[in-house]
C-alpha cells in the first residue's frame, strides 16, 4: 500500500466486510464504527449471535512482528487471567490481510465506563495492573519499542517544527518552551529504571468495567518502558485528590507487584512527554481526513496559545515535589 493511502480512504465498508467474511464470520448488522483515529475499529454482530470488533490497522506505523508481539501479549495477559481483549486466534493465527490492509478481530467486550474518581474500581483496577506488570516482567519485547524522550520527545519536535503552522509571535514561544520542557525531562526519563513489557496507554477511556471487574482494552501502544506510565493516567485533580488515588491503586496494585518508589518522580516529565507527543501526533496525521473533521479546533492560533499556557503549567509542575506516599522520600 502506497504512503498515500495511509488516511485509509480506499477502507469502504464492503472492503471490512468482505475482509471479515473471509474468516469465516459473517456479520448480520452493518458496521458500528468505534471511538479509533489510529487505525479504523468496528462494532458487529455475526450470523452465530456474538458480538465482535475487527481493527484495521494503519499502514506503515507497526511491522507484521511488532503486531504479532502485541497479539502475542495480548494472549499471554489473557492466559493469566489478566482482564485483557485478546485477538481470536483462526488456524493459529491474529493477524490477516485483505487488499493490503492488515486486520484483526477479537469478541467485543461489554461495559460501562471505568470511573476514575471511584475508589473502589480504582483498587480493582491497581490490583490487575499488578498482574499484568507480574507477567510483562517476565520477557522483554523483541520487536516493540521502549518508550523514551528520543521519538516521543525530540522527534515529535523535529514534527512539530517541520509540519506545524504556527504564526510567528507563537512559535517563537511555543518552542521555547518545548526545549525547556525538554531539557528539563530529558534527565529523568534516561533513568536506571526497570523497564517491563506495559500496556502503554492505560488511559480510563481503554478500561471498561463489568460485574466488578475492569477489562483493559487497546493494546496498540504497548511498549516497554517504566510501570508508572500504566499508572500515572489514574491521577487527577489537585494534589491532595491524587495522593489518595495513588494511595488507592497502589494498595491493590501491590498485592501482586512492587513499584520502585523512585519511580514517582517520573509523573510529570511522562505527563510533559504525553503533551508534546499529542501535538506532534496531532500534526503527523493532518493528513486523514478524520483527524480535521474530529478535531476542528486543531491549528488555529487561540488553540496554541492554549497549548502554550498548558506547557507552562507543566514547567511548574516539574518544580513541585513529586508524589510519594513515603515522607520525605524525595528530599
């Protein structure tokens, strides 16, 4: 498939069916379009009654090996008893092609919306982010990248740079603060920190939650990288909130993992990382049509000017003590 074709245009919903139909599985609903801008995700129901999702993924962003690994992880979570949407395996394999469109399915995972500011569910949720950290310790990954400040960082600024259309009394300030936000995080995040196998994206938009269970969702970003990145996402609001919400989740995540304590300093420079990688993200995908119709407000001056007073809260919030529920842990 031709780098032109990467906003999946040639993606009609006869292709998504014929590409389905091909495994054997023939939908008796038309196609419920899912909240994906990555890579394109359907909803249906099938002829033998269940319900499924089948992700088309976006050309040219993961090799054949590197989705195979997270399909592979995906299993292995599921195995465990992790709470985790695992591919179905046909003929013992995930991963299929049709008309140069890689794709998957899986069965469709009920439930409402994980609530963040429940503790109860945010215990639960701690408790299995431990199991799954218990496994991702286990091997690394071959094929995934770590996540790091050289493409989330310094890349997405090459991005930005290049790509972004800013007016000049704006760009000159925006950048300046990047580069201070990153010198500021580029210390921290090259820290002698284990790295594990992590679902990469825990954001409470990818947990669901049923019959008091959370089910974890979307393991397209998985990467290796630091246990807190699947944590600090879990945190909101002003600090006394989020220190009771660590208290909270490390309570059950500790039941089955340890965390280096150390590892809370890196909350905000992963948060400072998160806002400069969206932005680049934003940019690079410009280009798919979806991404102007979704995000209207993108580009224009009043939208920077927003992100500019965002990356200075930021900067402060780099200065502040981290988190700890260890008194004077942090000096």
């Amino acid at each position: 498939m031709s780098a032109a074709q990467f906003d999946f245009q040639s993606l009609s919903p006869d292709l998504v069916l014929d590409a389905v139909e091909s495994l054997g599985v023939y939908p008796d609903t038309g196609l419920l379009a899912l909240n994906s801008y990555e890579n394109r995700v359907y909803q249906f129901r099938a002829e033998d009654g269940g319900r499924y999702v089948t992700k088309f993924y976006r050309p040219q962003r993961w090799s054949d090996r590197q989705i195979r690994e997270e399909h592979e992880f995906a299993l292995e979570l599921a195995g465990a008893e992790v709470p985790v949407a695992a591919p179905i395996v046909l003929d013992g394999e995930t991963l299929f092609e049709h008309q140069g469109y890689r794709f998957a399915l899986w069965h469709s995972v009920g439930g409402r919306e994980f609530e963040v500011d429940n503790l109860d569910q945010l215990e639960g949720v701690g408790r299995f982010l431990g199991r799954l950290h218990q496994e991702g310790r286990k091997k690394p990954f071959l094929h995934r990248p770590e996540l790091g400040i050289q493409e989330f960082g310094f890349e997405a600024r090459a991005i930005l740079q290049q790509q972004a259309q800013l007016s000049g009394y704006i760009e000159n300030n925006f950048f300046l603060l990047v580069d201070q936000l990153l010198d500021a995080i580029a210390e921290p995040l090259r820290g002698n920190y284990q790295r594990l196998r992590l679902h990469g994206d825990m954001h409470p938009s990818n947990i669901l939650w049923r019959d008091d269970s959370p089910s974890f969702v979307d393991l397209d970003d998985a990467r290796s990288g630091p246990a807190i990145q699947d944590l600090w996402m879990m945190l909101s609001g002003d600090r006394p909130n989020r220190l009771l919400q660590l208290d909270v989740l490390m309570e059950g995540y500790e039941t089955f993992a340890t965390l280096d304590n150390k590892e809370l300093a890196l909350i905000e420079p992963l948060r400072a990382l998160r806002m400069i990688n969206y932005l680049a993200w934003l940019t690079k995908r410009w280009q798919d049509p979806a991404f102007p119709r979704n995000f209207p407000w993108f580009g224009t001056d009043k939208f920077w000017e927003e992100q500019i007073l965002a990356l200075k809260e930021q900067l402060a919030a780099l200065d502040e003590a981290p988190l700890s529920l260890i008194p004077g842990a942090f000096g």
